[in-house]
C-alpha cells in the first residue's frame, strides 16, 4: 500500500493543482470572460490599506492580505500569458 504524502506534500501539492487548474480555465474563456476576469482582478491586485502607497509599510495583521493581493497580480500575469500564447 503506497504511503500517504505528508500535510506539507499534500498542501503544495494542492496549490499546483488549482494553479493548473486556474491557468486551463482562463485559457478557456471567451472575449468577455476575459475582460470580466481581467477587470476582477486588476481591482484586487493591489491591498487597500489606506495608506498612500498601499503596502509600503506592513500593517499587523495583513501578511496574509497583501499576499493574496500578490497572488491577484500572478493570476493577472498568467492570464494575459494565457492570451497571447
């Protein structure tokens, strides 16, 4: 019987997965999917702390927001990398 991954195994593995997953889909959209998506995610990329430049100085507390807010951007790359091929 084969092994079961470790929890950090399995986390990354499932991180990839929905990454592919994520990529495949966008690849899969129509014209005004995309642009829908686009906009989505151009809103989100950037976390709104209320500061002049948003995310210059880490507010305590929002580690995880500003990487989320990164990972909008990633996602935005890697849609407009799914559209131009």
């Amino acid at each position: 019987m084969a092994q079961e991954p470790d929890p950090s195994t399995q986390q990354e593995a499932a991180v990839i997965a929905r990454q592919r997953l994520m990529r495949r889909l966008m690849e899969l959209l129509d014209a005004e999917g995309v642009r829908q998506l686009e906009s989505w995610l151009r809103e989100r990329q950037v976390l709104s702390d209320g500061q002049e430049d948003p995310g210059a100085v880490m507010v305590e507390g929002l580690e995880v927001e500003l990487a989320v807010a990164q990972e909008y951007g990633a996602l935005l790359q890697a849609l407009d990398q799914a559209r131009t091929g």
